[in-house]
C-alpha cells in the first residue's frame, strides 16, 4: 500500500510541475502579439520557439538577441523582416541556404511586435541592453531602398562586426 500511495503521490507531483513549468513559461511571454505574428507568419520554416530547421531556416534562439545590441544589428533585423533575405548563411557552425521572404505587408507595429519578441523572448537575456523595437523604427527602415540582395550583404557585414559565425 505504501509504494502505490508513493507512486500516487509522486506522479501528482509530476503533474503538478508540469502544470508550474507550463505557467512560468506563458508568464517569459513578453511580446504576445508578437508571439501570435510568429506563430502565424514565421514558425512554418524558423519552427515553434524558433529551433530553426536544418539546412532550411536558422534558429532564432541567439544571434537576434546580439543583433538588437548593437546599431548595425538593429538595422539589420527589420531590413531582414521588411525586404527577405537569400543566400548561404551560417549560424553556430550549422550551414542554411533559403529564401526568406519579405513581410512588409505587415504593420510597422506587427513588425515590431515580432522582432520583439524573437529578441526579448526567444532569446532570453542575450539581448545584453537591447531596447525594444518601436513601429517608428520599422517605419524609418521602410523608406530605406533596399532588396534581398543587399540584406544579405548587409547580414555578412553585422556578423563579421559582432564576431558571430
């Protein structure tokens, strides 16, 4: 009798942190807009939580979190998400080649609800002083020129400038 109420007990503590886990994460959702944006738009290739997928989509699990710290890289991630990105890439070692398309049919807001939460949840604290992105800053990197062509270029250049490879 002892060990079926241990069993009993311990498998309702089981589910008991299953269900504090499951709330502490709802709870590190900063930006649920964004999250619902990503959801909808993004996770068909970055996948849920932003793993990535092999050979196809990087994750999105650390570099947007460099890229927001610094001003090359806070150019760098609404370009990305404004006008698409093609081209060979690398992120921690792994090798991805795929044709991001653009988003700009979403609101400056969408957008940067998005980026904030890839930066400010999926990334966790290696954000480092990063501040959260403002529609009027995804307004202002909407006047710029730009294709997917140059966004690529422009990604060689923040990544070399951070040291990320």
């Amino acid at each position: 009798m002892k060990i079926d109420t241990l069993k009993s007990c311990a498998a309702a503590a089981l589910i008991a942190l299953g269900a504090i886990s499951g709330a502490a994460r709802a709870e590190a959702i900063h930006f649920p807009a964004g999250k619902a944006t990503f959801d909808a738009r993004c996770a068909v290739c970055h996948q849920a939580g932003g793993k990535g997928q092999d050979g196809l989509a990087p994750p999105l699990t650390a570099y947007p979190g460099h890229y927001a710290a610094s001003a090359q890289g806070r150019h760098q991630l609404p370009d990305t998400v404004l006008h698409g990105m093609y081209g060979e890439i690398r992120v921690a070692d792994k090798t991805y080649n795929f044709k991001m398309p653009n988003f700009d049919s979403l609101s400056d807001d969408e957008l940067a609800q998005v980026l904030n939460y890839v930066v400010f949840d999926l990334n966790g604290s290696s954000h480092g002083a990063a501040k959260p992105f403002t529609a009027a800053e995804i307004k202002a990197a909407r006047a710029k020129s730009m294709d997917a062509g140059a966004v690529y270029a422009q990604r060689a250049a923040v990544t070399k400038a951070l040291g990320l490879r």
